[in-house]
C-alpha cells in the first residue's frame, strides 16, 4: 500500500532537545489539523515498551552488546509493524523519538559492533519503513549532559546510556553528523544549542517543504 503519511525521526545525543520540539511540533501540526502520531523508542508499542524496560535498567548488558542490539531491533521491529507503518498507512504523521540512526552511533559506534551487524538488524527491524525526514539534534555533549542533568535534579534518574563518559557522548555526536553527511536526502542538522524557540522555528522550517504532501486536506475543508 503506499505511503500517505509522513514519517520524522529525532536524533542526537541526551538532553539535546529532541522530546521537547517532539511535544511543540505536535502541537503546532495538530493545530493545522494534522493527525500526528508520537512515539519513542526503544518502546512505542507493548512488545517494544516490554523490551525497553530490559534494555533501559541495565539487565541485557551482562549479555553482551550483541544481545542488546538483536533487543533493539526486535523492539523496532515490533514498534514499526504495529504503530509505525499502520499510522502512515492512515495517513498521519508519525513523530519518532529515535529510531535507527540511535542503534547505528549507540550500540555500532560507541558499542563497536561490526558496521555489518548492526546494519543487517536494522534492515529486518525496519523491514523497509525509513523516515522521509531524520532531525539530527547537534549540540556539544557536556551541553546536552548538563540540561539532562538538570533534568535529572527534577527527579529523573539517570538510565544506562546516561551514565557513560564525556568522551563517549563526543564520539556519538561525530557518529550522527556522519550519518547526516552520507545520507544528506534523509538528514538535517538542527544547531540544537540554540534557544529553545529559535530551535523551534528551524525544525518547523526543515519540516515545513514535506507538508505539501498534505495540501488536499486543507482543499478538502475549505
Ligand atoms: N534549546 C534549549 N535550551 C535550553 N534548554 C533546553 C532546550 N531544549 C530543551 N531544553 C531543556 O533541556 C532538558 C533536556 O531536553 P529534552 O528532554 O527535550 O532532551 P532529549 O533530547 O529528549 O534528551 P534525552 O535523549 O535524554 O531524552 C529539558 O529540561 C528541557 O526543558
Ligand atoms: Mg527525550
């Protein structure tokens, strides 16, 4: 069946910003009377949110990278079969807070798994579902670690990946903007230091060209 939706995911680094323009872009799209789909990984479906629990406390760890990984891709793979695919098909448009590129800088990068692997798992989590558009979210990470630590203060406990070194975060970072250098169709660079509303207003702006694809509803209504 083709596409009809539209398919965002947002990437970068911890405390970059993703899941707050995740919440203001929803907001805004639904006000033009988009229907908009939210959805995280590792989690977004049952399946998936059971598999995050796994993964996000630490417990797959003791088995290896490799373990984690094969986690991550059958949560994707059930995230995408059951929410993903169904709400494009809909017509809707899906904003996902992390998706592939996450397993390709956390566990191919930072975790030294063969490029191979981890891209072999990705092609049979995805199973052919790719985002029209990847909003890389780039920021220094002791920048990025200190709003999540912020965070953090609120009450939030740090998770597995939180807790890593600086030197590792830096490492992620060179690893999205790589991607966002082979894949230029797919990614867009968000200078995520940036003030919250000017944030806003690029992600809108690089956004902004796919909504064409949407203009019947508008016809439809008028
Ligand atoms: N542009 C900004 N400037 C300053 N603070 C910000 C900005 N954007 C978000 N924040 C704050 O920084 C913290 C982290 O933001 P957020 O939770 O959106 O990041 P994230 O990318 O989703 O992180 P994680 O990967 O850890 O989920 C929050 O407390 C948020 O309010
Ligand atoms: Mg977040």
């Amino acid at each position: 069946m083709p596409q009809k939706g539209l398919f965002i995911s947002f990437e970068g680094g911890e405390g970059a910003g993703k899941s707050t323009q995740i919440r203001i872009l929803a907001e805004t799209l639904r006000s033009r009377g988009l229907e908009v789909v939210v959805t995280r990984e590792p989690g977004g479906s049952p399946g998936a949110e059971a598999i995050r629990h796994v993964l996000l406390s630490g417990a797959a760890e003791a088995f290896g990278v490799r373990m984690e990984a094969m986690l991550f891709a059958a949560a994707r793979n059930d995230h995408v079969e059951e929410v993903i695919r169904p709400a494009l098909e809909s017509g809707a448009v899906v904003l996902c807070d992390r998706f592939l590129d996450s397993s390709r800088v956390y566990q191919g990068t930072t975790g030294n798994l063969e490029t191979d692997f981890i891209e072999t798992l990705q092609r049979i989590a995805v199973d052919g579902t790719m985002p029209d558009l990847t909003l890389i979210f780039d920021i220094p990470a002791v920048d990025g670690l200190a709003r999540a630590r912020k965070r953090a203060d609120d009450g939030a406990t740090p998770d597995r990946f939180e807790k890593e070194e600086l030197e590792t975060h830096e490492k992620r970072r060179e690893a999205y903007l790589d991607i966002a250098l082979n894949e230029p169709r797919r990614c867009r660079i968000v200078d995520a230091k940036q003030q919250q509303e000017r944030v806003t207003e690029d992600v809108l702006s690089m956004v902004e060209p796919l909504l064409e694809r949407f203009d019947h509803l508008s016809d439809v209504a008028q």
